[in-house]
C-alpha cells in the first residue's frame, strides 16, 4: 500500500457521494435530539433500525444502549471491528445554529454524533457495495463520556459474543486541517483519574483566625504542593497532569469555614506514573493538612487506563489512509493527546488502534461553542470503508 490506489478510492468516494446528504441531515438530526451517557434510547433505536434496513444483523441492549451490527461477506475467517460512541454531555449550546439542541443542558460538543454518522455512512455502502472476505462488526458505544460505557460492554460479553481479530475507532480533533488524518502508535491518549479532597478545620469568625483551624489556608497550600509531584517526583521523561478543577467552602467573607472541598484530575500515559500520582496524592493533602491543624479525606477513584495503540495494527491503519489518500492528508507527525477515551478498555481486550480526523477551526471539544464540521464525514466513512474492505481482503 506505497502508492495511492486510486481505483478503490474513486469507487468507494463516488459511492459515498451519492447519499451524503443524507448523513449530512442525520449528524444534524442526531446533534438536535442528544442523550446523555446510558440515555442513547433515541439514538439506539435510530441507529439499529437504518443498520437492519441495511441487512445487518443488529443485536440491541448491549450495556442498556449499545448496538452491535454484523455483516458477513464470503468464506474469509477474518473479523475487524469498527466503533463509534453515542452520548452526548450535559452542557448548554451556545452556537446559535439551526441544528442546535432541542434538549435544554444536553449538548453533542464532542462530536459523537459526527461519529456516529459517519459509521452508519459507511456502513450503507459496505452492505450495498463493500467488497470484502470476512465478517464486519459495527460497536455503537453508549456513556463514552463517563467512561463506563465499553467496560459495561465488554462485562456485557461483547467479544465473546462478537468476536473480533482487531478492533478500531476514532475521533474528530479541532485546529487540525479538515480531513486530515492523525496516527500514534504506543500511548495515544492518557489514562484519567478523580480525587475529591475534603479538608476539614475548625471554623470561627473571620477576625479571630488564631480561634479557628483555617482549610482554605491549607488548601492553598496543598494546591501549590501539589505542583511538585510532577516536577519533583515523576521521571522529566513522562507525563503526568495533576489539576484541581472544582474547590468550594464557605459562603461569607467575615466566616471561616469548618471545610473545604476539591476536585481534582490526574492523568498520565504510563501505569507507573498513574500509580504514583495515586499514592502521592493523597499523602501530600494529608500531610499539608496535618500542618496547620486540619485534616484531609481523601477519595482517590481510578477513572479508565490510558489508550495504548498497538503498533502493527496502527501502522496498517496509517498505511490505508496513505493509499486512500496520499501522504498530503496523513500527518507525518500526530503526537499523542492529554485527553482521555474508554476506547482504552477495548484496546486491553483486543490488538487495535484509535485513530484522529481534524475537525478544522472549530471551538475545542467541550466546548458550549463546539459543531461538528460535517465536511469530514464523507472522508472518514471513506477511510472506514477502505480500512474494512483492506483487512478483509482475500489477497491481505
């Protein structure tokens, strides 16, 4: 796959061509009508009944929301999946466009609905015209955004129930050129975890600090503590975030509080690292409590893994796109992203990878300002088509 081929390319590109529109129209629909993570009912429904018209065979219910489809074409023994996440966050739209929500502080500002359709896309042509030697499995994921959602679904049998040689996904990536195409091998994105601190003094009035046991003073402390077991304890050479997101106490400016509460993140790319951050964490809140008087509770919860692509199967995923697209749209350098995905747990089931699409100037993802750009559904449902039909050749 050195040299485009243009034969497949034009007949996968002129196949999808003719009922873009359509998808274009079912990403704006679905961007109207969000659901929120295990909520998907809408969607589910929508998405299996196109895929069942299709000639799938559809199975529903999977972690509650989740779809699985299945296409066998041929004798081929081999078997790809191919996913895309459904849910949507709980956020107000701030865009204004005509597509906007219509569900008040649900909000499609990720881009799954975008994913979803080019799916479906691309599954339309592969039933009607996919040339293929093997079995085609298509996972519609439920709750991507809080992370349960693959766990629920490998817990619900899905590769047992489906079984799969390789597993792919991907995802949009704003300021990164429109159709373009993005590929990390090893640690593609990081592994996230939650905090919730409470530090707990002794509260008493604002003129009469030495009678009280001030939290906010050894919050602020900790918080700048807290800094160094990125600079201090994990090895220059990896990466670890540690950020306090949320911090609340008290309600008057003349009143120390009995308490403060925190939030925080932490993520990294390597299990040692997240299993450092996890034991130092806690320690430095406890500590820096202990110093002025007070005390910390902490509740560290391990969130989802970081997503480790594996290597052969992300450097067939690059080959593809270099022979659907030539090297213009590949990016010769993709460095890995700070986000986190629970297509991670999937990866520790089966080989795969997880790939990026640029998304254009658009707002950042999570944001109220967010749209999907709808030009890149036509060139990612290309690329699934082209990635299917390149592992279930005969001659592959």
């Amino acid at each position: 796959m050195d040299t485009l081929d243009l034969t497949s390319a034009e007949r996968v590109e002129g196949g999808i061509g003719a009922f873009l529109d359509e998808f274009v129209q079912l990403r704006r629909d679905l961007h109207q009508n969000p659901e929120l993570a295990f909520q998907e009912h809408r969607t589910s429904k929508l998405v299996a009944s196109k895929l069942a018209a299709w000639g799938y065979d559809v199975a529903t219910g999977i972690a509650g929301t989740g779809v699985v489809a299945t296409l066998k074409r041929g004798q081929g023994g081999s078997r790809i999946g191919v996913r895309a996440d459904m849910d949507a966050l709980p956020i107000e739209e701030q865009t204004g466009l005509p597509h906007a929500s219509r569900n008040p502080g649900v909000m499609h500002a990720c881009g799954h609905d975008g994913h979803t359709a080019i799916l479906l896309a691309a599954a339309r042509y592969l039933a009607e015209a996919g040339e293929f030697n093997g079995t085609l499995r298509l996972i519609f994921q439920p709750a991507e955004e809080i992370g349960a959602g693959a766990r629920k679904m490998i817990a619900d049998g899905l590769f047992e129930r489906f079984p799969v040689d390789a597993v792919f996904g991907l995802h949009n990536w704003p300021s990164e050129p429109t159709g373009s195409f993005g590929f990390v091998s090893g640690p593609a994105m990081a592994s996230v975890d939650l905090a919730l601190i409470n530090i707990v003094g002794r509260g008493g009035h604002g003129a009469e600090p030495h009678r009280g046991v001030d939290p906010v003073l050894a919050s602020a402390s900790f918080i700048t503590a807290l800094q160094s077991v990125v600079s201090r304890n994990v090895d220059p050479q990896e990466m670890a975030v540690a950020t306090v997101g949320s911090i609340h106490a008290g309600s008057a400016s003349n009143v120390i509080p009995e308490s403060v509460e925190m939030k925080l993140t932490m993520r990294a790319f390597s299990e040692g690292v997240r299993q450092q951050l996890k034991e130092r964490i806690p320690a430095i809140a406890r500590a820096q409590a202990e110093s002025f008087g007070a005390r910390a509770v902490v509740d560290y919860r391990l969130g989802f893994p970081a997503l480790i692509n594996h290597a052969a199967e992300t450097e067939f995923a690059r080959e593809v796109a270099l022979s659907t697209f030539g090297q213009k749209r590949v990016a010769e350098t993709f460095r890995p992203r700070t986000a986190s995905e629970d297509f991670a747990f999937m990866l520790q089931e089966r080989p795969g990878s997880y790939l990026f699409v640029g998304n254009g100037d658009s707002a950042p993802l999570h944001s109220a300002n967010y749209d999907f750009n709808d030009e890149i559904i036509a060139p990612a449902a290309r690329y699934w088509v082209r990635l299917v039909e390149t592992y279930l050749s005969e001659t592959r």
